[in-house]
C-alpha cells in the first residue's frame, strides 16, 4: 500500500486498473472535493451471474469490485473479507 497527500488544486488520475478506493482528508473536519468519472452503469445493479472464481466472489455491483479487511465496516456488511494484515488507520498521524 502507498498513501499520498495531494496538495490542493493538484490533479490525480487513478487508472482503472489501479487498486483504489476513495480518497479520505489528511486533517481531521477538513473535507475534501472530489470529482469522479466512470463509464456509464458503473455502481449500478450487479449483474446476475452465476460465481466461477474469485474475482466474481468480489463483484458488488456493475464494474465495481471491493476487497475488505475483515475488521472493516464493509465486510461487517457483507463484502467478501478478503485483505489480511494490520488494518492500517491514518487518524491522528497528522
């Protein structure tokens, strides 16, 4: 994992095939503006298909995969707990 701080006014580009997730403010009642552009249907319905391996087991909607460490609030919800290791927190570092 790398974490990065990105100055105000400064452009990043994610690639899609870049392991993400959204992007979270470095102080603490800061906030952030974010603009995101995905294909059309993106985080709509998921498809309705039948499991064949493992990236299909991490599919939540339509062209949205999520990978969580099992201590997080998205596989308390029922997202495949498929991270291991120290779930890593950025509060209070900054």
């Amino acid at each position: 994992m790398q974490a990065f701080r990105v100055p105000a006014g400064v452009l990043v580009e994610v690639y899609a095939t870049t392991l993400h997730y959204a992007p979270c403010s470095a102080a603490a009642g800061a906030g952030f503006q974010v603009v995101v552009v995905l294909p059309r249907g993106t985080n709509g319905p998921k498809p309705d298909l039948a499991v064949l391996n493992w990236e299909d087991e991490i599919l939540t909607a339509c062209n949205k995969w999520l990978l969580a460490h099992p201590d997080s609030s998205e596989a308390k919800g029922g997202v495949k707990a498929s991270l291991t290791g120290e779930n890593i927190d950025i509060a209070g570092l900054i």
